[in-house]
C-alpha cells in the first residue's frame, strides 16, 4: 500500500508557494503521491481562498521528481474534454509521467455548480462524464478522432505528443458507498477506485462488483480517504492500494507541515 498526502487548496493552502513547499516535503519525507481537490467555489462558511488545482500541480510537477499527482477529482461534466485532455498530456510531460487523473461527477455544495450555470442533474452529470471520458481517452490515443456525440464534439481531430504513460495515463473514478452500480463499472473501465464517503462494508461490496466486471482487481488501484491518527493497518488486506492521508478545509498550513514532514505512519513497499 502507498500513502498520498491528500489536501484541499482551500485557506492558507491557496498559495501557491506553501503548497509547493509542502509537496517538497512530501517527496523528502518518503511520500509517494500528492493530490489536490478540484473545485471553483466553496460554500461561504468554507474558506473563501481557493487556488487552481492544475496550476499548482503544474508547479509541483516542476518541483518534485518522484511524488505521483493529479486532481482528486476533476468533475468533467463542467470541462471541455479536449481541454482536460490537453491539459493533462502536458501535466503528464512536465512531471515526467508521474500524473493519475481522477473525476468523478462534482457535486453542488452551496450551489457551487448552479451558480455558474452548470447542469445539476446527476444523471446527466453522469451522462457528461461518460462520453467526456469516451473523448478524453480517445484523444489520448494519438490517432485521429472523429466523436459527434449528445454533449461533445471531436471532428477529425488528433492530439499530440502522446502521453508518457502507457498504454494510458491512469485515470481513477470517484463513487459514493451508497452509489448504485453505474459508477462502479465505469470505474472498472478505468484503472482505479476513488471510494468517497464508504463504509468497510460497502467498501467490501463495491470492490466485489468491480472484480465483477473486470474480472480482478489485478493492475487495479483503490485509493482510500484516511485522516492523521487512523489505524490503516488492516486496510492492505481490504483491498486499498492507497491510503489518501486527508485534511479537511481549512485546516491551519503548519498543521498540515506537520504531519507531511512526520512522514507516512505505514509503509509497506
């Protein structure tokens, strides 16, 4: 099992310099991932400073050498699938193919889609997701792409470098516990599990579709949310292949230093 430190650019970790300091203590403290929260907006009772997650992965990519990163998650449903994409096959040469795209369908806290005129329908969310994923991993692809679908378009286009990643660079796909089984086969396409808001034992039953519809859980990563003070002993034999060491919004930059430069309190390479 690896450990990520998983952290929201949210308050005193809106700035740039800070988080680029602290994912350079990550990587010195033995870490071996770095993961941002993507989102625009944050209810008012949240913190009120909030940086974009690309760019400040852009910048921790420049800094590191080692640290896997990537948004966690990127809600495609309120992208441009060539945008992400692009963006991403960047992201993946800068850091030297170190980059994990994770999305998922976003959600409306505090209206967070709604005020900005994006559609709040999960169902069509989830539609939006489908067929953006469908263009993305496309374009990935190299080869010419030719995609005229309900939402998005790609008319005889094709995308440039190809990733350094190969055969794909590895996406992972948010799903709730509660989630019906929709969104554990679109994430049995894909190369990884991002659990949110799960039980062991709903953790247990959607690892159980997922090995399903894939066959196994071979090659396959379940990236877990855990916070400082857990026991996550017992989580390798759960299935998780990653233990995403999360703080919530908010939380003070020293305390966050702390524990990053505490190194992971389990390791098992």
């Amino acid at each position: 099992m690896r450990h990520a430190v998983f952290v929201p650019p949210f308050g005193e970790l809106a700035d740039p310099a800070t988080m680029v300091d602290l994912a350079v203590a990550a990587e010195a403290a033995g870490w071996d991932g770095f993961y941002l929260w993507d989102h625009m907006w944050r209810p008012p009772d949240k913190p009120a400073e909030i940086a974009d997650a690309w760019i400040m992965l852009a910048a921790i990519a420049s800094a590191t050498r080692e640290l896997r990163l990537g948004p966690m998650v990127t809600p495609l449903a309120r992208r441009r699938p060539h945008k992400v994409a692009r963006e991403a096959l960047t992201l993946d040469h800068l850091s030297g193919g170190r980059l994990t795209l994770g999305v998922g369908l976003g959600v409306n806290t505090g209206g967070e889609l709604e005020r900005f005129g994006e559609e709040t329908s999960e169902i069509l969310r989830a539609e939006m997701l489908d067929e953006a994923l469908e263009v993305v991993l496309a374009l990935w692809r190299g080869e010419e792409v030719d995609h005229h679908g309900r939402h998005y378009t790609a008319a005889g286009v094709r995308f440039l470098p190809r990733p350094v990643q190969q055969p794909r660079i590895p996406v992972w796909a948010a799903a709730r516990g509660t989630s019906g089984s929709r969104p554990l086969r679109r994430a049995a396409r894909l190369d990884g599990l991002f659990p949110v808001d799960t039980t062991p034992e709903q953790l247990a039953r959607m690892l159980e579709l997922v090995s399903e519809h894939r066959g196994s859980l071979d090659g396959f990563d379940v990236a877990l949310r855990v916070f400082p003070g857990d026991d996550v002993s017992m989580l390798d034999a759960a299935g998780v292949t990653w233990a995403m060491w999360s703080f919530h919004e908010g939380e003070p930059a020293a305390k966050v230093r702390e524990v990053v430069r505490a190194g992971p309190g389990v390791r098992n390479r």
